[in-house]
C-alpha cells in the first residue's frame, strides 16, 4: 500500500483508501459529551415525524393515483420534479425511523417505518434498517457495511461515462450491492414487512391501476438517480478532501431531507433527531466548523461524474473489527 496519503488513510493500488483505525464518530462523541453533557438533552424523540410521515404518503399515494391522467411528458416531469422529490423524503423519513426517532416504542416506529414503505413498492424498510445500523457500528468495515462500493462495481463503473452511468442507477446498486457484500439473514421485522406491503400494493393496484403503480416506480427511481436529492448518497462518505471521512452538507435541501445534510453530527449523535441536529452544531462549533462540508448535493453529483481525481474507489474502508489491531 501507498503511505503518501496524510492522517492515517493509505491508498491501494486500486484507489482505495484504508485507515488502521476505528470509524472517528465514537471519539469525537465522548469528547463532545465530556465538555458539553448538555447535548445529552437533545436525545429523544421527534413528535412531529409521524405527522409527516402520514402526509407524504398521503401526498404520494394521491399523487399517483391522479397521474395516469397526464400526458406521457408531464407524467416524467411529474415524477421527477414532485414524486421523486417526496420518494426520497420518504426514504429519508424511514432512516430517522430505523434509529427509533418517531417513538419510545421500536416496534412502533417499524410499523411507521413500515407504512413509510408502502409508496416505495418493494418492502425495503426493515432491510434498510438492518444494514444501516450496521453501517454505523461498523463504518468502513470491508466486510459488513453494505455501503460501500463492492470491489467488482468500483473497478467496473470508472471514468466519466461510467460514473455517470452508476450515479443514474445508484437506487438499483444500493439494492443489489448487499446481496453480494453481506447477504441479509431474513427475521420477523423483515417477513413483517413483507406481508403487509405485498398486499397493500395488490390493492392498490386493483383501485388506482397499473399506470399509478408505474408513477411510483418512476419516482423511486428518480429518487436515487441524478436528482438533487440523491447527491446525499455520494456527498457523505466519498472523499473530497483527504484525511476526512464523513462530511455534512449545510444547504436548503436539508429542509426536505429531515437534516440528513448534517451528517458528521448525525454519525456523532445517531440518538438526536434530524430536527435537532442544527442545535448540536451550534452548541460545539469548534468540532465542526473546520470540518470540509458541502454546499450543493447538485454540485457534489456533477463534480463526482465529472473529477477524475473522484471515483467509487473514494471511500475509506478498514478491516473487520475482529481483525484489527
């Protein structure tokens, strides 16, 4: 391995960054906590996620059962500029849920969690939550977080073409990369989830029709393709300044994204909901206004296609905790 690169992270020959250390959130959590234990005070629940919850798929269900009735044109505008843009607060939504952020309650918040999926087609809430937990506890970790580029993708998808090929279909390598980097084992949450997305679509299919469903389908995809939105994807953990891991975005978006902008916060305090992020900031600046961030997910998506010097093999990843010193 190279060991030009500054503060700990070394390149393979691939491109790849490697860091002998644990994931930093952890350290910088207990140091934060030891000079301000008041942050402890911003842990909890947020009570207004429900209520939006409940009004974006309301919003999208509705949405799409009206679409058919649109030319084919304004039905693509439709999906992108409105339906992707709900989609994607939804799939943000369900992150807050996966850290039980809507209720005291876990089951609760999977049944939220649950119904949060039902415009989204395929039953992916409960997966989501295993793997993004685990994405957390083990960042970088070779061998369990699921989102990371698989060797095989990072290698395939190279150049400009290329990247903008992956970032248009960036939805469907988040679905397939885990089937190939940690199998999931199926549990009651996931076959729960199953049960009751299935047949909600079927009767939703049966009211609205096929046409509606192809809305929905159109606008997940969109989600997590080149959309503004889906910028986040790429702007969290890819490196654009290097010896950094994890970087924040600190722009308007974050209003329709529940704050998922403010993401070296959240991987310091996954306790303390989106809501609440901004106050964690302002209370221990020192530990963030240094930090790279981002200004446009728009700018970050264009500049990762585009950048030569940017590529999927931009993340820092580390061994297995059970195999490092």
């Amino acid at each position: 391995m190279d060991t030009s690169a500054s503060e700990g992270h070394k390149r393979d020959k691939d491109g790849f960054y490697w860091s002998d250390d644990a994931e930093p959130h952890l350290e910088r959590r207990k140091e934060i906590l030891k000079k301000y234990p008041q942050v402890r005070d911003l842990y909890g629940v947020d009570p207004s996620l429900k209520y939006k919850v409940f009004g974006l798929v309301l919003i999208q269900m509705v949405s799409a059962y009206f679409a058919p009735n649109l030319h084919w044109s304004l039905f693509l505008v439709a999906s992108y500029v409105f339906g992707a843009t709900i989609s994607h607060a939804l799939f943000l939504a369900i992150h807050e849920l996966s850290h039980h952020l809507a209720f005291k309650k876990r089951a609760h918040n999977n049944w939220l969690a649950i119904f949060a999926n039902i415009p989204m087609i395929f039953p992916y809430a409960m997966s989501f939550k295993t793997y993004h937990l685990m994405h957390h506890a083990e960042q970088g970790d070779e061998h369990h977080d699921a989102d990371l580029p698989h060797p095989v993708e990072a290698g395939f998808f190279k150049g400009l073409w290329g990247k903008l090929v992956w970032a248009f279909n960036q939805i469907l390598c988040y679905i397939i990369r885990p089937l190939f980097v940690h199998p999931l084992k199926m549990k009651k949450w996931h076959f729960i989830n199953m049960a009751f997305q299935f047949p909600v679509i079927a009767v939703f299919i049966y009211f609205a029709g096929w046409q509606a469903l192809l809305y929905l389908a159109v606008s997940v995809f969109f989600a997590g393709s080149l959309h503004p939105l889906a910028g986040h994807f790429i702007s969290e953990h890819y490196v654009f300044e290097e010896g950094q891991e994890t970087y924040s975005y600190y722009g308007p978006l974050n209003k329709l994204s529940f704050n998922v902008g403010f993401h070296n916060e959240h991987h310091d305090f996954p306790r303390i909901p989106g809501s609440r992020l901004p106050k964690l900031k302002k209370l221990a600046p020192e530990y963030y206004d240094d930090l790279y961030a981002h200004s446009s997910w728009t700018r970050v998506l264009y500049k990762f296609i585009t950048n030569s010097d940017i590529s999927l093999h931009s993340r820092v990843r580390r061994k297995s905790s059970q195999n490092r010193k």
